[in-house]
C-alpha cells in the first residue's frame, strides 16, 4: 500500500474519519503490521500520519472479506504484567485461568518468566520440561504442556535457567514463534510475563492480542507498570486491549482509585485506553495456598478472593469476539522481530 506523509492523527481522530472504533483500530495494527508504517513519536505519544486513515479503510474492507471466508481459529493470548514483583501477579494468572477453565475455556497457563519460573510450584506441580529445553532442543513446545488441576495446562518457564533470561532476540523470537502451536489447541493462553521492563517481558506483551496490568497500592507499582507501557508504546506496537486489575487491595474504593489513577495517566499522556476489569481484596488464604501448593480457587472457591477472582474471569469472557483471532499472535510477533534481527 501507497504511505503519503501528512498531517499527525491521535486515534480519536483516525476512528472519527475512518468510521472505526478504536478497539478495531489496534485489532488491524496488531494484524497486519506489514501493511502500516511506523506511527510517529511526539511528546512522549505516538501519532498516526493522515495517510494511514485510507490504509486502515482497505484493511476494514480486506477483513470483512477475509472474515467471510472459513479460516483457522487461534486461541487468545493474553499477557499478565505488572513492571515490578511482589503484586501477586503469578497468582493472580494461575487462579484467573482456573476460573477461565471452569467457565468451559480451554485454558492453557505459560509461564513466561525467562530466568525465575515458579508458576508451577504454586500449581502444585512437577514439570519434565521448560522453555530452556525447546532453545537447546532437548523438548518440543507441545512436550512442554504439563497437566495442571482441574485439567488446566501449564507451562513452565526457565526455572533459574540464566542462559535463557539472557538469550538473543532472535532465539527468543524462535522461542515464541514456536508457541503457535499452543494457540491451534487452546482457547486461551495466559502468559504470566517476569518482573522488570527487559526485553524478554517485552516480547511476550508485543506478542499477546490482550494485555493485563497488575496494580497494588504501593505507588511504585503505578510508577512501574507505567513505565513498562510507555516501553512498549514507544517501541511502536500495542496490543489491541489493555485492562488492569488491582491485587492486594483493602477496599472496594481503594482499587477504584488505583485503577483510574493508572488508566487516567496512560489516556493523558499515551492516548491509550486501559480497561479496569476487576479486584481481589487482601485475603490470608494466598499465604495459606502458597504453603500448600495448592491454588486459592482450589483450597477454598467460597473464599472472597476467589469470588473476586471469578468476577475477572466472567469480565475476560465477556470481552472475547467470535472469530476475531484471526491469525496466531506469536508468528505475528516472530514476522516483527524477523525484520529487525534482519537489521542488526
């Protein structure tokens, strides 16, 4: 497609003259990267060049088109981050997707911390394999795939593996593009990333169709996982949907705050919009299910923080589009890293 260079656009204005709501806005730059060039970066936000309202038209009309037609239908991935340890966040991923497995989803737990894997400790599980095993060959991915409760899968991370939290770009991009194979099974891959803003973090948000922030009250959470979107925001791609979750909280109207606090900052300064879409208020049953090895859903489902957790669950459900996952999010994400690792 022709790119003319014009007049910058903020999303607002590409949805007004294209007819487009924002969500299908990401949805096509998240699809068909190929066919847009990079936004522009201006005063800490990046803006659409006018050009691309013309593009995102044909996309629109090549879609319904291709929509039509029979294709193969990949699971969600959505990506669990936080900017910062200590918010609960493997937690918070393992329960959520007990309670998507309980809901008749297909659920598949990756746990994508490239040096400290501890997820599957926390399902009460032993796995043969981890990610390292694919990059050295020793597994394939679907060999990966342990048997977690109530049927979950789960798969482990590096499991302290230092060569693999230190790997290249280019073998973590094989290392996720390998994962399309999960999406062809599941109906939803939740991927609890690893603490901090590296570039293993980052490739696993710039590859999930959905992204979920974890918050607590500390005020270096906000500050963290803010800075850790703003990353991912400047390195020119951003998943369709952005939600959060406050953990730990207090109160009801203490999460409330938080979320809006963190949401306000990324509309005000990155013109983005994220969507809070549950709480789990501070409850002694982790402590408990952590000694246990056992998940809180598990040890007690009437407890509050699973009732809160279940919540979340039924909000992800709701946000799912028949048939919009279209194509693997890992080989999309594999395409983008190819052309860079290309330029090195």
């Amino acid at each position: 497609m022709d790119f003319i260079v014009g007049q910058l656009l903020d999303i607002d204005e590409v949805s007004r003259q294209t007819g487009l709501e924002e969500s299908l806005i990401r949805f096509y730059e998240s699809e068909y990267p190929e066919a847009l060039p990079e936004k522009v970066l201006k005063g800490g936000a990046l803006f659409f060049d006018s050009g691309c309202v013309e593009i995102f038209k044909k996309l629109h009309v090549r879609y319904q088109r291709s929509d039509q037609e029979e294709r193969k239908r990949y699971g969600r991935v959505i990506a669990v981050t936080s900017g910062k340890g200590g918010v609960g966040k493997s937690n918070i991923t393992l329960n959520i997707g007990l309670e998507l497995q309980r809901l008749g989803k297909m659920c598949v737990v990756l746990d994508g911390d490239m040096g400290l894997a501890n997820l599957h400790l926390l399902a009460g599980i032993d796995t043969d394999y981890n990610l390292g095993d694919v990059l050295t060959g020793i597994a394939a991915i679907d060999q990966l795939i342990t048997a977690g409760p109530e049927g979950i899968g789960v798969i482990s991370g590096g499991d302290g593996l230092l060569n693999l939290a230190d790997s290249s770009r280019a073998d973590r991009a094989r290392l996720i593009s390998s994962l399309a194979v999960v999406e062809e099974e599941a109906d939803i891959i939740l991927v609890d990333t690893g603490a901090g803003m590296g570039a293993g973090v980052r490739d696993f948000l710039r590859a999930a169709d959905e992204v979920i922030f974890v918050l607590t009250q500390d005020i270096t959470s906000l500050a963290d996982a803010y800075a850790l979107l703003k990353a991912v925001v400047q390195e020119g791609s951003v998943p369709a949907k952005l939600y959060s979750i406050v953990n730990m909280t207090l109160t009801v109207k203490q999460a409330a705050e938080i979320a809006v606090r963190f949401s306000r900052c990324a509309e005000e300064f990155l013109g983005l919009q994220v969507e809070s879409i549950g709480y789990v208020l501070r409850d002694s049953m982790v402590t408990r299910a952590v000694a246990a090895r056992t998940p809180y859903v598990v040890l007690n489902p009437k407890a509050r923080i699973s009732g809160n957790t279940r919540n979340i669950a039924a909000h992800l459900i709701k946000q799912e589009l028949p048939g919009s996952v279209k194509t693997s999010a890992f080989a999309r994400f594999k395409a983008m890293v190819d052309k860079k690792v290309g330029l090195e």
